[in-house]
C-alpha cells in the first residue's frame, strides 16, 4: 500500500448507504470539503455513478460494493476502502433498510434481515475500521440512526430495534473510545424524503399513514432533505479536537403559516 500521510484537510472517509439519499448527500458535501471519499452499497453502479461525477468536479472519490448481511463483503470495503484513499479516518454509517409490519406478523427472516442491514453489518463495519482508527489515535465514527428511537411508531418493529441498537452501541463506544482520540457520534433524523419506502405498495403506505395518524405522529408534512441530514454528519465530524458532538437530532420544519394581522381592539 502506499504511503498516506495524515493531513487535518483530507481525511479518507467511507460513506455506508451512498448510493441515494442520505448517504450520497453526505459523500458529496464531504467531499467537496476537500477529502477523499469511498462509497459502499449494494448497488454499487449507482455509487460508480455519482463517485465519477465528483471525480469530474475535481473531487477524490471511488465506489466499492458493499452488502452488509455479507461479512466477507463488510471486510474486503473495509480494506479496500484504505487501500484507495488511505487509512480510514471518517466513517459514517448510514445504511438502512425498513419493510413495514407488525412484530408479531414478520417472517423471522425478515426480521433478522433488517436488524442485520441496520445494526449487525454496521458493527461488523466498525470492527474492521475503528481498531485502526485506535491504534493511530484519531477518528470519527457517525452512525445516522433514526427518531423512531425517540417517538416510536407502529409497523416498524424490526426497524426500530435495530436503531435503537445502534445507539446503545454508539452509546458504549463514546464510553470505550473516550481518550483514544477517536469520537464516536450519533446523528438522528426525523421523517425524510429519501427513497426509503418507495418500494412499499399502495396498501403498505395506507395502512401506515393511518396507524401514524391514529397515534398522532403526523404532525404536519414537512420532511427533511438528504442535504438537511448531511449537514449535520458535516457538522459532527468538522468539528475541531477536543470538542465531542455525541447527538444531533434534526427534524423537518413545520410549513408556515401566514397570519393575518389583526390591529389592536379588534376581533374575528
């Protein structure tokens, strides 16, 4: 491998989940900082894509498959990913998978499936990268869990175990890595406009906007962007030594409302 030298300016990153959404908003605003991204997912062509139009726009990145139910495939994007760009000093965990059922009526396939995507990959991922970030006494790990860990919602058991895995681990590690000079941050958004659900059918959406609505989850229809969530990943993980953000928790902004003024005295 050859040699990388450490600069607080270009900082290797992997971005999990890149090929949409979140994930590719925050490979693209983390890269445009200046350091050199890789970025994973299943499909991978899709990642290829967006890495050659940051290549075009003077960026440093590359595309490497990555199936997180997969543990070979978690260790060859690890290694892979260092041998790109160097060794990893930014990772943000960020794939996700969500199927909409109830606990009881899941197929326990399902079930193992999506806790797998959300939680058991993502720490098969920070076995394989955070060691090294220790041993050189610095790094950033971000995992993007979900508010579900805050409000819970129905139909959406396995999903939900698995985010608040992922901050009970996130939780330990802030603990375990403390002084190491390796952070370890949770970034937790709200409802956002991604291509999470988009598979769902027509029935699957009904049944769970109504089961939201019948518990008072739907407040209102705003929904984050992909560029909402990534600004704050970018916040985590720019922030300068010595400063630790554990939790950010971004939420989409109600619409607003026009009101019309009244004059003093009078009334409607």
């Amino acid at each position: 491998m050859p040699r990388f030298d450490p600069h607080p300016e270009r900082r290797p990153v992997a971005v999990t989940g890149a090929s949409s959404g979140i994930g590719a908003a925050i490979a693209q605003q983390l890269a445009a900082l200046g350091h050199p991204v890789v970025l994973g997912a299943r499909r991978v062509e899709r990642c290829e894509d967006l890495a050659a139009t940051l290549r075009a726009d003077g960026h440093e990145a590359a595309a490497v498959a990555l199936d997180l139910t997969d543990d070979g495939s978690v260790a060859r994007f690890a290694e892979e990913a260092a041998a790109v760009h160097g060794p990893l000093e930014v990772l943000v965990s960020n794939a996700g998978e969500v199927w909409p059922q109830a606990v009881h009526a899941t197929d326990p396939a399902t079930f193992t499936r999506q806790v797998q995507v959300n939680l058991l990959g993502a720490q098969a991922l920070l076995h394989a990268v955070v060691p090294g970030m220790v041993e050189r006494g610095r790094g950033d790990v971000v995992l993007v869990t979900s508010d579900v860990v805050r409000a819970p919602r129905p139909l959406m058991g396995a999903y939900m175990t698995a985010k608040h895995g992922a901050e009970g681990m996130a939780r330990a590690m802030q603990m375990e890595l403390e002084g190491t000079g390796v952070r370890a941050g949770i970034v937790r958004p709200g409802p956002s406009s991604t291509e999470q659900g988009t598979t769902w059918s027509e029935g699957e959406v009904v049944e769970v906007v109504d089961e939201w609505n019948r518990w008072g989850l739907i407040r209102h229809d705003g929904a984050l962007r992909p560029g909402d969530v990534a600004r704050a990943v970018t916040a985590m993980v720019t922030q300068p030594r010595g400063t630790h953000l554990t939790l950010i928790e971004v939420e989409p902004e109600a619409p607003a409302v026009r009101r019309t003024h009244v004059p003093r005295g009078e009334h409607r």
